[in-house]
C-alpha cells in the first residue's frame, strides 16, 4: 500500500532570493543536518537567458535504522537523486527526490515546493509531500515504514529551522537583501554570481491568514501558522492527514466543504487514521445533507414544552475558554418530555445544541487568541431517581448518543457531573458501553457535597460563575424541569405531522384509541418459554382494563367498518369474538383496572413459548368483547386514549439490568408499586403504577 505524506504552507517572512541564498548553504554538507553525510553534483544546466537553473545531485544519508536491520540489509547509508530546478523569473524552487538504494524494493518519491506567497510578494512559502511504496524489505517492512515516518517527520520539524538558521547567519553578515532576477539586455547574458548585493529593510507584517489567491488550488492551501493560530498543535502526520482529508473532500465532495476544525475533529475521534476518519466524515456530511442539519440553527425552534422543562442551557465558559453547557438532568421529566415530543423534537434540539457548541467554539477562538475545539458539560444528578431508568427513556438516550458520537466527535471537552446519587451507577452501566472510549476518559464524577472545594469544579470552572443552585454565587438562567403535564402529551399521528423532514422513522411510542366493544390489542410471538414481556403505557382519557392472554390459535385482524360519525380509530382487534375463553386463548394475569392519569408499567415472564396478546379495553359491561359491529356513539366522549409501548426480551438480556422496569414510586408519573399474580397460571409478573 502506497503511504502518502503531506504538510502544509509553511511560510518565511523573508523575499524568495533570500531564502533561496539559505537554502544553498545546505550544501555540500549540512552540520545541522547530521543524517545528511555529502551531496555530490551530477549536472548543472542554466537557460539561455539565465532564468532557470537545474541542478541534480547525489545525496547520501545515513539510515537512521536498528543495527540488526541495517546488517540485514548490508548498508550503511542510503543515495538519494535529487533535483532542483530554481526558476528566477517565477521565484520558484521545484524539488523533486527519489530513492537510487534499494529502488527495487522501496520507492520514495519527495516533492518540495518554495514559492511567493499569494498575499505578500515579500514571503516565501514552502510546502512538502512524499510517497512511500514497500513493495519488499526481508520481512521487515512494517518496520521500515515506520521508520520512514520518523525520518519524514524530523526533517518536516528541523527543515525549517535550518532555513531560519541561515536567514540569521545571512542578515548577520549585511545580507538583507537581494534584487530580484531580470531579464538580461539583448546580445548579453547575466549570470548569477553578477547580482548586485544591496541591504535593505524588507516590509513585515505580523498577520496569521491562511494564504489565498484568485487560483482556487493557492487559495485551499492551509498555512502553517493557520494551523497553530486556530487549530492547535499538530504533528506532521497529523498535519498531512488534515491536508489529505481536505484535498480529498474537495475532490470528491458535492456541496459546501467543512470547516479545518469539523474535519480536524473527525480526524481525532479515529486516531488520525485517514481511511477510517474519510468514512466517517462522509457519512456524516451525507447524514447532514439527507436532514438539512446545516440550517437546523435557522430553522428548528423549540417547542414551548422544551423551553419550560428542559432542565439545560449555556453559562458563560470554563478555564480553559470553553463554552459551558449546563444540564439539570435530575429535575427534568425525561419520560414526559419523550411521550410530549418524541424522540425526533428531543434529537433535533440536541443536534441543535451541538450546532450551538461549535459555534461558540469558534467565537471563543477568535476572543481568546487561541483554538478552541470543544465544549464542557456540567451535569447535576441532583433528584435521579430509578424513574430515570424506564427502558423507553434508556433507548431514547442510547439512539441519540449514537446520533452525536456519529456526526459531533471530539466536540466534548469535558464532562462534569456533581450531586451523583447512588442510583448513577445504573445508569452509568447502561450508556458507558455505547460511549466512544475517548469521550468516556473526559468524564469527572463527584458524588456528595465534595465539588465546591480544591479538586472539585474550581479546578475548572472560575468560582465566580459556579450556578447558585450549586451552592456559588452566579445566577444560572437554565430552566427548573418539573413535571410536565399530560396535556402535553401526543400521538405517534400528531408527532409525525410535527415535521417534514424526519431523523427516525419510527417512534419509541405508540397510540390507540379504544371504544366499548373496540379493544386495542398487541401481539407479541415468544419463542423461548422465560422469556419477558415488558410494558409502559399511560391512560390519557378514560378508564380501561389491562389483561394478557396466552393464544392457542393464530389470530387475524378485525376488520370492520368504522362510522363515519366516529372519530379515526387506529386500534387493532385480534381475538375474535367466537373464540372462547379457556379454549381458544387463556387469561395469564388478573385484570388491572387503569384510571386515567395513570402510569403503569411493568414485567411478565412467560411459562411457554406461543402467541401472547396484551389487551386494552375500555370499562364497562362486556368491555372486552369484540363484537363484529363498532357500537355507534355521538361524539369522543366515549373514547378512551392511551399511549404505550411493549418489548420481547430473552431472559438474559433481562436479569441484572435496569431494562426490567421494575420501577418503584416516581413523583412524576405518580406511579404506586403494585404486583398482581394469576391464579390461572404460574407465569411471573410485575406491574406498578
């Protein structure tokens, strides 16, 4: 496999004759240079009218390699052919470099390139890139790639030190200055070593831009001192692979390119690799297109239910400059919020929060002279509760972190959580699995009262913007949570129609609207007997009896005509109305009368494999029967309306896990530990309200 290398702009506040007057005092030989042994002149030719000068020489290396290795191979030093060609008339200088020892085996192909910054005439840019082909090396070629990389990149990191070096010696000596090349008078030629010699003060500017130009290939260049000023510190590897990754997008890439620090951030969560960060950026730059991400800031707005019980918000910044993001994640009514909004409202106002990140990130760069690439979340655990821990609510969270570690990596910085209850663990043990081992090492957890003090937040955030509710003196505007109200609620129908353009296709939860004689019902296919059948629904109007039936027969849906005078019903009927109790199918738990307003959920372990139905009708007499003819009532106010949802786990994926549902109380849903048990049958249940 071919290995390329890149490296950015780097840019000399010197004219190009001057750093070219440098860059000759590299030969023969270069002190600063210790693997740099001798260069020998193989040709040296100049235009007629003195404008271009090609040089190619011989140059010897020392390897910079294991002894074993170097005894295998049966060298000591390594040639390189290397040519030059100087255009004065451009003001370019055109390296180009390959392998001579070992050229059967292993191909280096270098390329240099000094020219005039686009922006200043009185800069000199220099830009590098190589290719390595191990094609074979005795068994050894892992290792000689990596030491062609060091190799790479120690001359990346002293190459431009040396030409400073000289650049200093020159001015040293008086030398400021060298007039630029003209062409010669007619009939006479001017060679090089005629130029006058001049001082002079060249013009400077002390500015960080990244080199531009009306030529579209100058203007995608990255400068060195870009990189610094607004990306941080990179390695020459890492510089390339930003390089390679931007060269790639704009290649291939249809539509509006990332910004250096999106790219840069898909680059660290993939450890720099280049094939691994390429496909995860691109699909996410699809993911982004497919969704209108890009324009989520402009166009999503949060529903009234959001901006009053979603317990999150900006607060001025840490230590380090970045933004803080503050989450009450123990006062929010996670399970309201999901059957109010949905999983879609939810995801959309967090990608909306990550977009927000960024471009506080961005703002912060700019006010504080420095990069910076992520945010810092503080979370207070402060009323987390097992009611945090319904399995809808853990899905809802594990599909959206999976959204975020996609399309937002290496935008956490880090992660604060205080007031961590003894429940945390838990949850702890349900998300941590789907959280990328990066993000999980920026995690800081502080349980009881101890995050005030040294080694608490003050390490990271300024006292004097530690929240009040928090025990500091900053008032923090991030909304209280709370309950929210079941009025909020709404149907799988209503929150469809909420959006155009939808992240998910399905939803966690479902809604039925069920009339006397009109059950709702769901089916549920258990292959393994022990298996567990959970639930979690809420009675929204009306009162309706909740039972479970093991089928002996293989139930077809009712289909039945609906009177126009009613409303649209979406309940599906499934136990017809000759079967016979006992016979056809059997009852395998008692009934439980639901109330509206309430929350019930809970747990049933099979005994046999088969067909099970879980059933809500509305109260009443003959409620549960399903005759063939819908009685006809004027109005909804005989309708009942219930919201829920209902999952098939193996036994194993149940035991030992949160998943179970086994609640106890909840101030939100009101919920009242409760468990009933059938005497018609040996199969376990939980349920509670």
């Amino acid at each position: 496999m071919v290995q390329k290398y890149c490296s950015p702009v780097r840019v000399y506040k010197q004219p190009f004759e001057m750093v070219m007057a440098a860059y000759e005092r590299r030969f023969p030989t270069c002190p600063l240079i210790p693997v740099f042994l001798g260069s020998e002149v193989l040709s040296d030719v100049w235009s007629e009218d003195g404008a271009i000068h090609t040089v190619q020489r011989s140059c010897k290396l020392s390897v910079d390699a294991p002894r074993l290795l170097k005894k295998i191979a049966g060298v000591e030093v390594v040639y390189f052919i290397q040519k030059n060609t100087l255009n004065w008339r451009e003001r370019t200088l055109l390296i180009e470099a390959h392998n001579e020892t070992f050229s059967s085996r292993v191909t280096v192909l270098e390329t240099c390139l000094y020219s005039v910054h686009p922006e200043n005439e009185n800069w000199t840019c220099f830009e590098q890139s190589a290719s390595l082909d191990i094609r074979s090396f005795f068994g050894f070629e892992s290792t000689v790639e990596r030491i062609a990389m060091k190799q790479y990149t120690a001359n990346i990191k002293r190459g431009k030190e040396i030409i400073e070096h000289y650049l200093s010696e020159l001015i040293s000596e008086g030398l400021t200055e060298i007039p630029r090349w003209t062409p010669p008078p007619p009939q006479t030629s001017t060679p090089l070593s005629t130029l006058d010699l001049h001082t002079a003060n060249s013009p400077d500017t002390d500015t960080c831009l990244r080199p531009s130009s009306t030529d579209p290939a100058e203007a995608d260049k990255l400068d060195a001192d870009y990189i610094e000023r607004f990306l941080g510190q990179l390695t020459p590897m890492q510089e390339s692979c930003l390089i390679q990754l931007r060269a790639s997008l704009q290649q291939t890439h249809r539509g509006k390119i990332p910004k250096d620090e999106h790219i840069l951030r898909f680059l660290r969560a993939r450890d720099f690799n280049l094939e691994k960060a390429r496909d995860m950026l691109y699909q996410s730059l699809s993911w982004r297109t497919e969704f209108q991400v890009d324009s989520i800031l402009d166009s999503w707005a949060p529903p009234t239910c959001l901006q009053e019980y979603y317990a999150g918000g900006w607060h001025h910044q840490d230590q380090e400059g970045r933004p803080l993001y503050i989450l009450r994640l123990g006062h929010m009514d996670t399970k309201g919020l999901v059957k109010a909004l949905g999983e879609e409202a939810l995801l959309r106002h967090v990608l909306s929060i990550n977009e927000e990140g960024q471009k506080r990130c961005e703002e912060n760069t700019k006010i504080f002279g420095r990069p910076i690439m992520s945010w810092t979340c503080l979370v207070d655990l402060e009323g987390l509760s097992m009611r945090h821990l319904w399995r809808p609510g853990v899905k809802a969270l594990l599909r959206i972190i999976e959204v975020v570690e996609a399309n937002y990596p290496e935008t956490l910085g880090r992660l604060l959580i205080v007031r961590a209850p003894r429940v945390f663990p838990v949850l702890w043990t349900l998300v941590s699995p789907f959280i990328n081992e990066n993000t999980r090492q920026k995690f800081l957890v502080y349980s009881g009262s101890n995050y005030l003090g040294s080694g608490g937040l003050v390490d990271y955030i300024h006292s004097e913007i530690i929240p009040d509710f928090l025990g500091g003196d900053c008032l923090c505007r991030v909304p209280e949570g709370g309950q929210v109200p079941k009025s909020y609620y709404q149907t799988e129908v209503e929150l469809e129609n909420a959006d155009h353009i939808r992240l998910w296709t399905d939803t966690i939860y479902q809604s039925a609207q069920v009339l006397k004689g009109a059950p709702h019902e769901v089916m549920m296919e258990v292959v393994e007997e022990s298996s567990v059948i959970t639930w979690d629904f809420d009675i929204l109007r009306g009162d309706m009896v909740f039972n479970i039936f093991h089928s002996k027969r293989t139930p077809q849906p009712l289909r039945k005509e609906v009177p126009a005078a009613l409303p649209e019903l979406n309940n599906v009927q499934l136990i017809h109305g000759s079967w016979t109790l006992g016979v056809d199918y059997s009852m395998v738990e008692s009934p439980l009368t639901c109330r509206e307003g309430e929350s019930i959920q809970g747990s049933h372990i099979t005994r046999w494999p088969g067909l099970y139905i879980l059933q809500w009708t509305a109260c009443g007499p003959d409620a549960s029967r399903a005759d063939d003819v819908i009685p006809l009532f004027s109005g909804s106010a005989h309708t009942c309306k219930l919201m829920y949802y209902t999952e098939l786990l193996a036994s194993h994926d149940f035991r030992g896990s949160m998943t179970s549902l086994e609640s106890c109380h909840s101030g939100f849903s009101q919920l009242s530990g409760g468990t009933t048990s059938s005497s018609q049958s040996q199969d376990s249940s939980h349920i509670s309200r």
